[in-house]
C-alpha cells in the first residue's frame, strides 16, 4: 500500500454467513473511498449464499484473492463448519499473514481462534453465542464483557450490530474522529463509541446482575 492509496479490505465471506456482519461495515467504508477498498472473497468467484438467503457476489475466490491491508471475518451460522474446517483454517492463516489488522464480527472471532489466530490476544464474541465461541483457542483471553475489543492489530466485536462500531473506531483510530463523524452523519448513525459498552452481557447469563 503506497501512502496515499487506500487500504484494501478483504471480507471473506461463505455459505450462510451473516449479512449485517459484513455489509455493515461495508456500508462506512464504502462512504469513504479515497480510504478504503472494500473487496468480497468466498470459496469461488459468483454467488456465496448468507444465512438470510440472499444471493452475494464474491469478487474473489480464496485461492486467487490477493490478500488485503484489512481482513474481516463475519460470523454467521456457516462459522459452525468453518472453525472445524482445517482446509479452511489453513488457508485463512496464510491469507492474514500480512495483514495490517486482522478483524471479526460476532462468531468469526471463534474462526480466528480456531487457526489459532487470537492466541496470545484479548477477543470478545456474540454474547449469545459466546460459550461456543470461546471454545477456541488455547491461549486466547476472552473478554465477556466489550462491545469490541481491540489488541495490537487484532480487534473483534460482539454480535452483529456491534461490528459497525467496531468499524467506526478502527476508523478513527486510522483517520480521526472527523472522518468518522463525516460518514457517521451522512448515513444519520449513532454509534457506541465506548468499547467497553455492553448490556448483552448480563441479559445472556454471562456476568451476575
């Protein structure tokens, strides 16, 4: 990536993966494009299936996608199979091993602590699905309560709708709070900018009230 060219996001995406995961950060990013490439990777180039049963088109298959500046990984019901899935996971660790940051929303935190990608790191997952997730890793701290949680380059976010907030501040923290607040008016967002913010901890059994 030269100085002034944008940094290329890879969203790798499969069969019922989750639709909010990826296209809400897409949906910042795309708003922003002297800053950023927003780039679709599945199994093959053509049609990938998201657990909504809407048709996506993957740019890139895995095995002739360049890989990106940004990795972002979405949960969805399809991580089930991908985190026991050594082909798979094999190829994720090689895809991400330029990364500048390696990311995932809700269950894909668990995808990357299956290639053992979070091990030594701090991670948050689905608070719903959190037991299954931090199942993961061998060395992995996770963080029941967090909106997201960034360590080093590895930032991951709890369900679904967390995954724009933790987009917005891994935009600030690249370009500044005016960028962010550029694009956070124009599509009329407010997002939760302290990461530690999370009720869905508690609601789902995982601290005491």
């Amino acid at each position: 990536m030269s100085e002034h060219s944008p940094r290329r996001v890879s969203m790798i995406i499969f069969d019922d993966f989750e639709l909010l995961d990826v296209f809400g950060p897409q949906t910042l990013l795309k708003y922003l494009p002297q800053h950023f490439r927003v780039e679709l990777v599945g199994p093959t180039a053509g049609t990938v299936t998201s657990n909504g049963g809407v048709d996506v088109i993957a740019q890139y298959g895995y095995h002739d996608a360049t890989p990106g500046d940004i990795i972002l990984v979405p949960g969805g019901m399809g991580t089930r199979k991908l985190a026991n899935d050594a082909e798979f996971l094999a190829w994720l660790v090689d895809f991400v091993r330029d990364a500048e940051f390696i990311t995932a929303v809700c269950t894909g935190s668990a995808v990357l602590a299956a290639a053992g990608l979070l091990d030594g790191y701090r991670a948050t997952s689905n608070k719903r699905n959190f037991v299954w997730a931090s199942a993961y890793g061998t060395t992995v701290t996770w963080v029941p309560v967090a909106r997201w949680v960034e360590d080093r380059n590895r930032w991951t976010s709890s369900g679904v709708a967390a995954g724009i907030d933790m987009t917005a501040a891994l935009i600030r923290r690249l370009h500044g709070d005016d960028v962010v607040r550029a694009v956070t008016n124009t599509i009329e967002l407010e997002t939760h900018d302290d990461s530690s913010w999370d009720p869905y901890a508690e609601i789902h059994g995982l601290i005491k009230p």
